[in-house]
C-alpha cells in the first residue's frame, strides 16, 4: 500500500513543502517517484516518518536526526525507546496535571498550597542553557534525547558507573599520587571514554567521525570542572577537582 505526499502531510499534520525538503537532504527517500513526478511512501517510510516527527519533538535538529537514525538500523528498538520516553513523558504531565489543580483547588478554597506538591513532575533541566551556550542546542537536544529515551534501569547503571568513577578519582587523588601517574591517566583515559558514550559531546561526535576538536574540549572541560565550585563535591573538594584538571590536561596532550 502506498500513500501520496498530500496524504501523508494531511495524515502526519505536516506539509507537503516538507516533505519534499526531507527528501531534497536525504532524510526521507519516497519509496518511489511516479513518472509524472509526484513522490508516493510505503509502510516502511511512514516509519522512518514518524521517528522523525518524535525526534524533533524532542527538540533536535534535522543533522542531529539523520545521525540518529543512521546509527538505529534496528527500528522495532529504537520505536520501544520512544515509547519509554512517551510513557515518561506521560507520567510527568500526568503529575504536573495533579499539581496545578492541587494548586488552583487551594486558591479557590484559601486553603494552604503545599509547596512540595506544587512543582511535581516539573523538569527543570537545571543545565540546558550552560550546554546549549558551549556546545549549541543541538548538543543538549541530543544527549536529553538519550536520557530520556534510557530505561530506569539503564539510567541506574549509567549513574552508578558515573559514581564510581568520581569515587576513584577521590580516592586517586587522596593517595597522594601525580596526576601524570599510571593511576591518573587511566581515571583520565575512563572519564574521556565516559564523556564519548554521551551524545551531544564533542568526544562523542568525534568518535562516529564527526567534527569536533575534542583535545580542547576535555582540556575546557577541567578548566570548568575547577572554576565551577558546583563540581568540586564530584570531586572531593578543590584540591580533588584541581587534581582532574591535571590529569586530563595531561592525557589530553599526549592521547588527543
């Protein structure tokens, strides 16, 4: 079964305009072109259609999406991912729902508002415009994608990983080695493979052959890590933090 350009656009709330743009990039190739020109989708178009149109709900970039895609072939599991981050999405507005009549009731009634209640389900991504102003929206588009989309126990694992790897820096720098030493340059070589699994940074576009100078980013990175206070508790502190900075200054010089 096929469908036209002018089915689709009406069916998918989109325009025909755009449609044809996606296909002028190569985002979304017609299954085939009759021979009066007019562009005709199968089942498996359709798809690839409608993870597009989740994608930029989630606030990426036609570039960032077509990346994404390329390194999903697998689509039933990339769908099941979108449906994790659906049905989250779902249980927060569900919850902000709650809060906001919980709120309007209160008024109404001159009843007290529970502040702990008012702000349920809120995400305040805390860090979004420090991102998007260092590495661009896309950036931060891409690596909330990626969070979002984990399952509660692949975010668990991911935390956990990511604590162990402060802890040992704490430890490392606390034993009072050299942050040139043999111990160090591994927990740099860990913290920079850490940073590459996160998509949306530099380390991790340069590790699928994308642009990036990722020897300035880590070196940028610790110069933050130091004169940002929030991240020295990460770290054990300021002479913790200052002994990261060393380390990746140093595995950044001679690795990247």
């Amino acid at each position: 079964m096929e469908w036209s350009v002018q089915q689709i656009a009406r069916t998918a709330g989109t325009t025909s305009r755009t449609l044809r743009h996606y296909d002028d990039i190569g985002l979304l190739k017609p299954s085939r072109t009759g021979g009066n020109g007019y562009r005709f989708y199968d089942q498996s178009t359709l798809v690839r259609l409608q993870r597009i149109l989740l994608l930029r709900d989630l606030g990426l970039g036609l570039p960032a999406i077509a990346e994404i895609l390329d390194h999903e072939p697998d689509v039933e599991q990339a769908l099941g991912r979108h449906l994790d981050w659906l049905r989250q999405e779902q249980d927060r507005l569900a919850r902000q729902i709650v809060s906001v009549r919980q709120t309007m009731e209160a008024l109404k009634d001159g009843g007290q508002i529970m502040a702990e209640h008012m702000f349920d389900g809120f995400d305040h991504t805390r860090y979004k415009d420090e991102v998007e102003e260092r590495w661009g929206k896309d950036a931060f588009a891409k690596s909330d994608a990626w969070w979002r989309g984990m399952a509660p126990a692949e975010k668990e694992t991911w935390k956990q990983r990511s604590r162990q790897l402060g802890s040992d820096w704490i430890a490392a720098a606390e034993s009072g080695v050299s942050a040139g030493s043999a111990e160090a340059q591994e927990l740099a070589r860990r913290q920079v493979e850490w940073l590459t699994g996160i998509p949306g940074t530099p380390a991790s576009a340069s590790a699928a052959g994308g642009s990036g100078d990722v020897k300035d980013y880590v070196t940028g990175l610790g110069e933050m890590y130091v004169a940002d206070p929030r991240f020295a508790a990460n770290y054990g502190g300021e002479a913790g933090v200052m002994f990261v900075r060393d380390a990746l200054q140093i595995y950044a010089a001679k690795h990247l």
